[in-house]
C-alpha cells in the first residue's frame, strides 16, 4: 500500500513548514505523506514527528507499528 495527502491552498493559507513522512511495515506496506503544518509555540521536531505519526496512524491503523523511513521538516518559504 502506497499513499500520499497533500494541500493545494494558497500560499497564505499553508502552514509555516512543509513536512513529509514515510511509515512502513516491513513486507507488509508503506505510506508516504505531506503537507503543511503550523505547528504550536515552542513544539520541538520531536512533537511534530509524534503528532504526524498519529495523524497517519489515524487514518491507516496498519500503521501503528510502523517504522518511520523518511521524516522531513522545513520552513514553507523560499
């Protein structure tokens, strides 16, 4: 199982960092996500990690046990 969620709004409207996250279960699927977030005042890259990973978990329970592969977090500007 392969997936990906992205937002399409207006560069106003996104969040302040543009992040993507790839979960896999050894053998048994793989899922792949981004988007924007603005995460709270004084969240660390450790808290947006742990956030993102439930938000996917929620929407793919099959995730649950799964090992992150890929994690990115960056300012969203140029």
């Amino acid at each position: 199982m392969t997936s990906q969620t992205s937002t399409t709004t207006p560069a106003a409207a996104q969040g302040s960092h543009m992040w993507v996250l790839t979960l896999e279960v050894p053998g048994r699927g793989m899922t792949t996500q981004y988007g924007t977030w603005t995460p709270p005042t004084g969240a660390t890259r450790c808290d947006v990690l742990v956030a993102l990973q439930g938000h996917i978990v929620a929407q793919h329970p099959e995730m649950s046990s799964a090992n992150t592969v890929f994690f990115s977090l960056e300012p969203n500007q140029l």
